[in-house]
C-alpha cells in the first residue's frame, strides 16, 4: 500500500478562517513572551516564520506548544488555524491541529 501523505497545499493558497495543513521551513523563530490573555492570566506565546517555495507565513505557538520548533527544520502543520491578524496571515495549531518534524530532529 502507498504511503498516505496529506494534500499538497502551499502558502499561496492560505485563507483566513479556514484550516489548512502544509509543509514548510522554520527560518526563524523569536524568544518566549508571557503575554496577559485574561485579566491576571498569562500565557506562554513564541512566533515562528515558516517558509515555503510560494511565500512565508507567521506561526503562532500558545502554552506548551512553544517549544515545538527550532530555526532550519522542516515542519508539517496538521489541520492548524489560518487567521489574518493586523492584515497579515499566521497559522496556529488552534484546538484539534498538531506539529510534525519531518527531518527527524526530536
């Protein structure tokens, strides 16, 4: 039986309020924040920037997720939350999506 891979889907075909799953290149990623997300709860937040041959996108990673990535690999991004903020796509992995190394780092 062949091996099962998701559907090839790009940067360039990204939407906002649609779920999307794509593979892509971590060129970098900035330091922890602590952020306030209700009035005396804070959270964890780190963005990435993920590239691939059609254009790059921010990655949003909440809580534990944030240490997910490091700047060079290659990622797969399950079913994340593509969102415009501020006028500009980022993807998260919002409630059900998930991250996926593909070259093997753990």
């Amino acid at each position: 039986m062949p091996e099962s891979r998701p559907p090839a889907t790009y940067v360039s075909d990204l939407r906002p309020n649609r779920v999307a799953t794509l593979e892509a290149t971590v060129e970098h990623v900035d330091a922890v924040r602590e952020v306030e997300v209700k009035a005396g709860v804070t959270k964890r937040v780190r963005h990435a920037k993920l590239r691939d041959g059609t254009g790059e996108i921010d990655l949003v990673l909440w809580g534990d997720e944030v240490d997910l990535v490091a700047g060079g690999e290659k990622v797969r991004v399950v079913e994340g939350w593509v969102k415009d903020y501020k006028g500009r796509l980022q993807i998260s992995l919002g409630r059900t999506g998930s991250l996926v190394r593909l070259d093997g780092k753990s």
